[in-house]
C-alpha cells in the first residue's frame, strides 16, 4: 500500500503552502493541514483525515503532518522542511483562526515548520 504522502504528493504540496508564506514565517502542522484542506479539498477529502483539533483522535491530519516533517528520517523532508518547537513555558492552549485549539502537551509543546529556502517552491493554487 503506497504511502499517504506519496499517493498525494503531500511534500510538493506542503512546501507550496510554505512557500507561499513571508520567508521568516513558519507554520504548525494543524495550520498547514487547514490549508491543505482549503487549497486541495479533493486531496483532503481523498486522504480521509479530519484536519484535527480539540477532541479529535489520535488519526488526524495535523497528526499525521507533524509525524511526517518532525522526524526529517526522508531525505527529502531533511533536505528541504526545517521543524523548531516552539515554546511551551507559559502557554497552556493555542485558538487557531478555524476556531480549533490545541491544548500544549506538557513535554513536546507545538512544532512550527518551514522551508529550507523559502522561494525554492511556490505553486499557484488551484
């Protein structure tokens, strides 16, 4: 069975949404994943994931994002994403624009992403 990532090209299309961003900002697996679902809603809806949030399961998009680009074990996540925690002292919940929360688990806090190069990709969306 071939890969999510794979299937659906999910690392051209991630770095597209990164790259369409200001070359300093980076962004949390839950906000990459509400654009994956606003810019390529026929992929989100052909992934099956809820993009997640507060009371979700453990088998949500962001999840599945944040797995995929924290680690950096494919050459090709290491080559081109960089992945920085952001920090936990103090925070106890993020509100998204969505209207989602997270709450901050109190050992691994919240990972923002980015580009390598931030003007290595940006794709018009469809």
């Amino acid at each position: 069975m071939e890969a999510i990532y794979k299937k659906h090209d999910l690392l051209k299309k991630i770095a597209t949404i990164l790259g369409q961003r200001e070359s300093n900002e980076m962004l949390s697996a839950h906000e990459i994943a509400f654009e994956i679902k606003k810019q390529y809603p026929k992929v989100f809806k052909a992934i099956g994931k809820p993009v997640g949030g507060k009371g979700c399961t453990q088998d949500s998009l962001t999840r599945y994002i944040a797995r995929l680009l924290y680690p950096q074990i494919i050459p090709q996540v290491k080559q081109r994403f960089i992945g920085r925690m952001f920090g936990r002292t103090g925070v106890s919940k993020i509100i998204f624009k969505d209207g989602e929360s997270q709450e901050m688990h109190p050992l691994y806090g919240l990972v923002l992403f980015a580009l390598r190069e931030p003007k290595d990709i940006v794709e018009p969306t469809v």
